[in-house]
C-alpha cells in the first residue's frame, strides 16, 4: 500500500485487513491544502479506480476497501 501526491505523509503504509480510503488517509496525516479532494484514485493493478470525493468520515461514500499493492493518489490543485 502506498500513499502518493498530496498527503502529509506520504509513502509506504503497512496493508491491514480492512484497510479503507479513509482509514489511509487518516494514517497518511491528511490530506494538504493543496490537495484535489475531488480527484482521489486508487491504482490497482494497472488500472485507475476514480477519480472520487475523498470521505470525511468512516463508511462515507467513497470510503471504499482497499487492497495489498494498492496506490491512493491525490493530485495536487493546479491554477
């Protein structure tokens, strides 16, 4: 699992069962300012889930599972 672009931390993040979009982002210190909160995706395996509205609460729509080898992207807000 890993968190790219705009997080507060970003990086690896340990895969847990039951791991969610929200759960990461919590894990990953937030989301920055900056951040495209209406662009999130996951890569999976080659392919791009998203892009979605990044869930401000557990279970949100959005909230989706996540899976080992998992990457959540958030991009960053361009002028």
């Amino acid at each position: 699992m890993q968190l790219f672009g705009e997080f507060e931390r970003p990086g690896p993040l340990p895969f847990e069962p039951g791991l969610t979009v929200y759960a990461a982002i919590q894990k990953g210190g937030g989301l920055r300012d900056i951040a495209r909160r209406d662009k999130l995706r996951i890569l999976r395996c080659g392919q791009v889930v998203g892009p979605f509205l990044a869930p401000d609460t557990p279970g949100a729509h959005g909230d989706l599972p996540l899976m080992p080898g998992d990457v959540l992207d958030s991009p960053f807000e361009s002028l």
